[in-house]
C-alpha cells in the first residue's frame, strides 16, 4: 500500500471545499482514494489531505497535472502546496 500527503493553504476553507469534493472522480481515475481531510489546529485555511494510492507514478502524475493546478488556484490556492509519496514497508 502507498500513500500520498498534500498540504497548502487557501484563502477559505469553506470556499475550497466543494472544489475538492468535486474532484473526486480526477483523484478515483488517478487511483487514489479514503481521503481524510484535516485542517491546521492554528490556521483553519491550511489543509492536509491524506489518501491512499494504488501506484505512485500516478499519484505523482495527479500532484503535477495542469487539471489539479487549475483547480486549487481557482479554489484560492495562497502557497505552493507540498505533496510526500509514502510506501509502506
């Protein structure tokens, strides 16, 4: 099993929300999936999602698009967000 972390910050979180809900299927296509969405416990606009991923290359390839890059500056995107690939061992 693998897994991917994401963390960025956005403008809102209630804004951003649905934007990523709404990208559920471009993450299901990529192979990733039990999302756990978690917010700082300091700053409410900074989110780290944890997911499992069935292959890493395309984990990594979903991290890179242009499609998720879209997505989270239209979401309020105020950083650059820092994905970690994990296998278990």
């Amino acid at each position: 099993m693998a897994a991917i972390i994401m963390r960025a910050k956005f403008k809102d979180y209630a804004t951003w929300r649905p934007f990523f809900d709404g990208n559920k299927s471009s993450r299901a296509a990529a192979g990733l999936t039990n999302e756990r969405v978690f917010r700082s416990a300091d700053d409410k606009n900074e989110v780290v999602i944890i997911m499992d991923a069935k292959d890493i290359k395309k984990a990594k390839d979903f991290a890179a698009s242009s499609g998720l890059k879209e997505v989270m500056k239209k979401a309020g995107l105020l950083d650059t967000p820092t994905f970690h690939f994990l296998e278990s061992t």
